[in-house]
C-alpha cells in the first residue's frame, strides 16, 4: 500500500492516498487531527519513548508551529528576518518536557520515502527515538480528555 503525505500551509493539512487501486483514495487527513471536545492537539518533538507495562511513557518538547503573520513576526523577532520561506516557523522557547501515557495501540504515522507515509507500531517508533532517528523531527500529537489524557494518535507532518 502506499500513501502520499503532503503539508500545505497554512492549513497544515496531510493528504494520505491509498494505492492498490489506482481510482480509490484513502479519505483526507487534516494535521493535526481533529479534536473532539476536550481533546487537545500539541505539535512538538519526543525527547523520549519508553515501556512501561502494558503502555508507553512519552517525554515530549512541546513547541508552535506558526504560519502566515504570526510566523512572519516571530522569525522577525528572532532573527531580524520575516522571510518564512515555507510559510511554517517553528517556535521552541521553554524545552520543557511534559510526560503523556500513549497506548501500545496508538496509531503511528511517519514518512517513509520523501511524502510518502507508513503507519508504524509504538514500539517501532520508541526504536526510532532511542536510535536518535527521530532528534529533530516534530510530530502532531492528539491528546484525549480522559483520565490519564492518553495520547490517542502521533502523527509526522511533512515538512519541506
């Protein structure tokens, strides 16, 4: 099966398509994933994955992923330059980080081969931060609104 990732500013948005059959596609998959109410999403960066029994604990930088005016201005702020030249600007102030549960089941979605995507297990990608594959690449998280707000999905944007 083969899936197309492709991040459009700045409505972030991952469009996934499905293969086998060349008429048939995958429906649309926005990033971050839509948010029920009290589900939060937050992009950043996982510092850390590991097994705890039955379930993951996840480690995560939080950060701003910043499009159009408000990217403008704080790469401005930054740097002295407003060129955002792929009208993304990531912000990264506190490096803080925050612990999450994430289910051994979680859905894990990752690039594989320039947009193209791959759904991965937990486990797979708990492999992929210990081997330091993961450093600097920022993922979408959505958080439910339940006790322990659990991860719910991990998502890789494309970014150019």
């Amino acid at each position: 099966m083969t899936r197309t990732l492709a991040f459009v500013a700045p409505a972030a948005a991952l469009v996934v398509t499905s293969a086998p059959a060349a008429h048939r596609q995958a429906p649309l998959l926005t990033l971050p994933r839509a948010a029920q109410a009290g589900q939060q999403t937050q992009f950043g960066h996982i510092s850390s994955l590991n097994r705890v029994g039955a379930r993951y604990i996840m480690r995560f930088d939080p950060a701003w992923m910043l499009t159009g005016y408000p990217a403008q201005r704080a790469k401005l702020e930054d740097t002295g330059s407003a060129d955002v030249s792929d009208d993304y600007y990531i912000v990264d102030e506190t490096h803080r980080l925050l612990s999450y549960v994430v289910p051994a089941g979680a859905p894990v979605t990752v690039l594989a081969h320039g947009t193209n995507t791959t759904t991965i297990s937990v486990a797979a990608l708990a492999r992929r931060v210990r081997s330091g594959q993961e450093q600097s690449v920022g993922f979408w998280l959505l958080i439910g609104n339940k006790y322990p707000t659990p991860v719910l999905s991990i998502d890789q944007p494309y970014r150019p």
